[in-house]
C-alpha cells in the first residue's frame, strides 16, 4: 500500500535529482539510442535528431556521472570514443520502453483533451 500522496513526497524527496535525470526528455531518448549497444558521439546525435552537441555532452556526462553510460576511448587517430548502457543504465530501459508505450497508447486522448483545453481558453 502506497503511503499517503504528501507521505509518498516526502519519501521522494532524497531522489529527486535521480528522478529529474531519468525523467529528462534527453536521458530517455539516449537510453533508447543506446538500447541496441554502443554507439559513438554523432550517432547518438543522429538518432535523436533534435539535440545540439552542447546538450548531448552535458547529458551524456551528466549519465556517465549517474552510472547509467560507459565512455570507452579507445586511442587511434583521430580517438575513437563510444558509449553504452551500463548494467544500471540497461536496468532503465523497462521504465523507460513502458512509457513510452503509454505515451503511444494515449497518444490520442492527450492531444483531444489538448484541443479541448486549448478551445476552452479561447473562448473566454
């Protein structure tokens, strides 16, 4: 049984900045990029798409620092460096993949209630 909902606050109140990197839009989509195995700096970019350089290494260091990626530099010329999940970082993935089936699933009820929001402000 879950604790009342100011209780259940309070409980979170230790992990909030472990909450505010899994919940981060940017967290999830590199644990989804990275889901299949490592990948380098600019795939990672690629597959997001929408990120700039600036905040995908400030995430991904911000991941690194977390325990959730592995950076392996591996020395040639030019340096090769790729990330991956760490085991805790693959741990994420159920979350993460069961969200995001959610967000799909109600894809439609979200943008009605939306439209239906957003008419309503207009009218008064």
């Amino acid at each position: 049984m879950l604790p009342e909902p100011s209780g259940l606050l309070e409980i979170c109140r230790p992990v909030r900045h472990i909450l505010a990197r899994v919940g981060d839009k940017w967290s999830v989509l590199i644990v989804m990029a990275l889901r299949d195995g490592p990948r380098r700096f600019n795939e990672i970019k690629r597959a997001i798409g929408t990120i700039s350089q600036r905040m995908l290494t400030l995430t991904l260091k911000g991941m690194e620092r977390d325990g959730l990626v592995r950076r392996t530099v591996t020395p040639s010329n030019p340096p090769r460096v790729d990330y991956e999940l760490t085991e805790l970082g693959h741990s994420l993935r159920g979350p993460i993949e069961e969200l995001g089936r959610w967000a799909i699933d109600n894809e439609r009820r979200i943008t009605q209630a939306q439209l239906w929001f957003d008419g309503r402000d207009k009218a008064a």
